[in-house]
C-alpha cells in the first residue's frame, strides 16, 4: 500500500510543470534514474552516420554536426543495440530512409526476448509499438528504432521479468505516457528489468515501454551539464532545438 502511495504520489508530480521538456533525476525503489520528457515529437531525432556516411558514435561529434546545421542538442542517448560495425540491430529509419529492416523472429540475447518493439514517429505522434503488430501494419515513421524486450506492452510488464532477478545491468529505454509525451531514460546504475518496467507503468504512466540498450547505455544532458564517456555507440536518439 505504502508503494503505491509513493507511486501516485511521484505520478501528481510528474504531471505538473516539472514534465516540460528536460531532464531530471528521480528514484525509484531505491534506484537512481535519469529522465529526460519530450512534449513535441518533432523535436526528436535519430542518427547513425554522419553527412559523410561514417558512424557519428560520439556525443561531441554529433554537436558539432548539428551546430554546423545551426541546432542544439538538447539530450542524447543510445538509440538502440547495434552490431560490432555499429549498423543497427532490426529496423532503422532515420528522415523517412529504412536503412535495416524489422526482425519478427525469436532469437538468442535482450533483442530477440519476445515481444520486442519499434520506437516510431509518425507525423506529429510518437509511439512504441510491438514489432509484430508493427510489421502487420507499418505506419510511415519519420524515424523509428527497434529494440526489445519490451519493458510494458499495453498497461503490463514483459511476462519474462521477475521481481527478484539476479540480472542487473546499466539500462536505457523509452516509453509514450497517455498524453503522448516521450520519456527517455537511462539508469545511474545496475537494475533489473523488472524494476525499470515498474517505473514506466507506475510512475511515467506510459502503458507502452522499450529497452533500447544496457551496460553501454551513456547519456548527454545539455541541463545537468553531463556528457557520458564510454564505447562509441551506433545509433543515438535525442532532442534537438534551433540554435539560439
């Protein structure tokens, strides 16, 4: 009872003026996270390579890609799992262009934990959507990225998460809440599945949620002044703004 007081207490807060596009830390059952809101999906972006077709792979990279474009990044993160030459794993549309495509079959790793899911904005809408019903009926992604598992698939966790797995891990995911807002974010340290997936459905209020990557999972915050060092990623998702 005591937990789900404090659940619908950090809900009410989240829901007021502290949700505007940013970031912000929070903790939940004990775990530090980092979250980062965005209310407009316009301003959300996907890369790989930059405009000479190398892996961008690093958050300094991409700000001096984007400055020369006259924008700012606002946040960034890993954008999903990739191979070793960085090329994404499963589908990945970046200005409408798919540059790999959906994978529906089960498989070994985090990946191929059905069910899996696909990251997508669609007009003025941002959504995760389960791969399968995805690939049954693709809407037209301005950019989209798949990952899995899933952490929450309409309103309820992952049935392969338990909330005392011994496996905990550096993570990264997003999630869509009811009112249509992304929430990105990545842990400050080792969590379980099960705990991450608690804070999307409980706290964030986001019936749908995907894993995007873990133990390399980095971030950049333009707000909290930070700029995670680590291996060189494949793709980065963030938000980016006009240059002021």
């Amino acid at each position: 009872m005591l937990a789900r007081i404090k659940y619908a207490l950090l809900a009410c807060l989240l829901a007021g003026p502290a949700l505007a596009d940013g970031c912000r830390d929070l903790t939940h059952l004990g775990d530090s996270y980092t979250v980062c809101t965005v209310e407009n999906p316009d301003t959300i972006n996907l890369w790989l390579n930059d405009n000479d077709g190398f892996v961008i792979g690093e958050f300094f990279a991409l700000q001096e890609q984007l400055a020369e474009q006259g924008q700012t990044l606002t946040f960034a993160m890993n954008g999903g799992m990739y191979h070793e030459d960085r090329r994404a794993v499963g589908l990945f549309i970046a200005d409408f262009k798919e540059q790999a495509r959906i994978v529906t079959r089960e498989g070994p790793g985090n990946f191929a934990l059905l069910p899996n899911g696909v990251f997508c904005v669609a007009g003025q809408t941002a959504q995760v959507i389960e791969s399968r019903a995805f690939a049954a009926n693709p809407p037209d992604c301005r950019i989209a990225t798949q990952s899995g598992p899933m952490l929450v698939i309409e309103g309820k966790l992952h049935p392969k998460f338990t909330p005392d797995s011994t496996s905990k891990k550096r993570r990264n995911g997003v999630g869509v809440d009811k009112q249509g807002r992304s929430h990105f974010v990545v842990s400050n340290g080792f969590v379980r599945f099960h705990d991450m997936a608690t804070l999307y459905r409980d706290v964030l209020d986001s019936p749908n949620a995907l894993f995007l990557d873990g133990t390399v999972s980095r971030l950049y915050s333009a707000k909290l002044g930070r700029s995670d060092a680590g291996a060189r990623m494949g793709p980065i998702i963030g938000q980016v703004l006009p240059s002021q």
